[in-house]
C-alpha cells in the first residue's frame, strides 16, 4: 500500500480513471486504451540547446482510444477466462489495422521557475498544473506494427533512461537517477553483459564508439584490434564535450536529513477525489481499496485509512467504513 507521496497515484490507479487535461488537478480495462498517467508522464527531463539554453520538461502521452476500465468483478472473472486479455487485444488491434495511437504533448519550465515554484517540480508524485504550464503539442505515437518473434522482440527488449542522446538529459529528479543507473544493471542481470548488441536493441543509426570490450554473448567483432584503454596513440574515440549537457546553477547546503513532510502530498489527491471524479468512480475506488485491504493487518488498515483521510474526509470515512475501522480513530491518526 502507498506511502503519503504515493497516494495521488494510487488513487487514478484504484479508481480506474484518467488524470484530467484541465488545470481542476492539474486501470485500464485495455492495454491499447491506456494513458501513461505513470513513470513517463511524472519524470521532467533536460532539454537544451547547442547554444547552452535548456528547459525542464515532461511528456505527456493521452490515448486516442479512449479511456475504458473492468469493475473489480469484470477483472477478476476475465483473470481467470483469459489471463491474457489485455496483450491479445493490443495484438488483434493491431492486426486488423485499428493501431492505437496517442497524443504526445510536453509541459516547458524555465529554469528560473523551478526554485520558486510552490512545490518541488521534479517530485515524481506531483501533476504539474496545466494551468501553469500549459500542454504544448508535440506529435504523435503509432503502434503499427506487432513483433514477428515475441521473444526475440519483446523478451529482449531492454529499455532505461539513461539511453539519452545529445539534447536531452536528466532532471534532478533522485528517482529517476536511480532508474537510470539501476535499469541498466537490472537488465545485465536478465540478459546478460552485452544485451545493447541484440538487433532490438542495438543502435540503429549511430556508430558505437566507445572501450566496452568482452563479456559473454559478444556478438560482433569486440572492436578488432583496436585500443580498449584511454588515452591512446593509435586513434581511439575520444570525449566528445560538445555533446555534454549545459551547466546549471546550484547553491545551498548538502547533507543527509529526513525528508519534510508536508500537506502537498494530500491536496492533489483530494481535489480529485471531489472535483474530478464522479460517483461511479469513487464507488469503484473505495470498493477496490477495501477488497485489497481488507486482508491486511488492522494496524495498517488504520494507517492507510488516516492516509486517505488526510487526502478528503469523506474518501477516509468511507474506507474505515468499509473495512469497520473506527472512523474516529482514524481521525485522530490523521490529525
């Protein structure tokens, strides 16, 4: 179950709607219809220029299909019916040549405003407000085609964001450094030292130029008789500076200390719950929750349910109500 940061996601995963593309804010039934209203969407990237000037950005991909969810009920009984719905309706979509497609727009900050916005812009569980920074179209994303070997082109396919290319580097965003340094090893772990050389994920336009040598599976020539050590005097690759992100200014005292806690965890999560979402969708959230929960420890019950409660007073209520928790005492955990 979430902690404080989590609960904003939680509650569009648990409800099953889509993030609105209104400034009000700001579990899909098929894979082709789903937003990413998760990791891609949170994350703000660097994008700059050659001349040094960059901006803070997210992406943001809106499905074209719609948004369609199954009720707790619906999901469970085509789990058990076809546990692989959701890939052979992507698969059959595309198939018939119904490719989903999705709108891809980006948020732009300018770096001035990322010190003095009202909460931390790189937070990874914050919806940066589009009345702030509105939604600026950028082009399109087409599944047009399926793989011919599902192995070879799915299993295989090892993806992390830290693959960027000239023009677009990473925020300070410590979640999504992590992932950046993590993502690669998890995948030397499944696929083993050189997986970068298979076709899917070998580089198609560029020219690896670098001193990574041996390791098991190497599949071209390991660089020949070339160098694998610099500096050299025999005409190995060298840095490249001019492909290196600009500098950015940073000042302030660095040190290790907890992370202050603060009501900007609940507020987006609440103005959903009452502006955004209509009944329908908080029946479907409170039943979801209290099917899931309902299991766990009462101690954590109570901890989740002051969670929610902070978020909105009646979204907590219904939950302790649901699970026959003391709504009183979970007040006094929220307080």
């Amino acid at each position: 179950m979430p902690g404080p940061g989590c609960v904003l996601g939680f509650l569009l995963a648990y409800a099953g709607v889509d993030a609105p593309g209104d400034d009000s804010l700001l579990g899909p039934g098929h894979a082709k219809d789903a937003s990413a209203h998760g990791r891609v969407r949170r994350h703000a990237f660097k994008w700059y220029t050659e001349k040094g000037d960059y901006w803070w950005v997210k992406l943001h991909f809106k499905t074209e299909q719609g948004v369609q969810t199954f009720s707790r009920e619906e999901a469970q009984a085509m789990a058990a019916k076809d546990p692989d719905h959701a890939t052979r309706d992507l698969f059959d979509a595309i198939k018939h040549g119904e490719f989903p497609a999705w709108k891809v727009n980006i948020q732009v900050m300018p770096p001035k405003d990322a010190g003095t916005y009202r909460f931390d812009p790189f937070d990874v569980t914050k919806v940066l407000p589009h009345g702030d920074y509105p939604l600026i179209p950028l082009g399109r994303m087409v599944l047009n085609r399926n793989p011919e070997n599902y192995f070879a082109e799915v299993e295989q396919s090892a993806f992390c964001p830290g693959n960027i290319v000239p023009g677009f580097a990473l925020a300070p965003d410590k979640m999504l450094q992590a992932r950046a340094v993590f993502y690669q090893d998890a995948q030397r772990h499944r696929l083993g030292p050189n997986f970068h050389l298979l076709p899917i994920n070998a580089a198609k336009a560029g020219v690896m130029d670098n001193y990574q040598r041996d390791g098991a599976m190497r599949t071209d020539g390991n660089a020949g008789g070339a160098p694998n050590y610099y500096p050299n005097t025999f005409g190995g690759p060298r840095p490249e500076p001019k492909t290196a992100e600009p500098e950015f200014e940073f000042s302030g005292i660095i040190g290790r200390r907890p992370y202050p806690k603060t009501e900007d965890d609940f507020v987006q999560a609440g103005t959903l719950y009452r502006k955004v979402m209509d009944d329908t969708a908080r029946e479907h959230l409170v039943g979801n929750i209290v099917a899931h929960l309902g299991n766990a420890q009462k101690r954590l019950q109570l901890r989740q349910a002051a969670l929610f409660f902070k978020a909105d007073r009646e979204y907590g209520t219904r939950v302790s109500n649901g699970l026959q928790l003391g709504p009183k005492q979970v007040e006094r955990l929220a307080a």
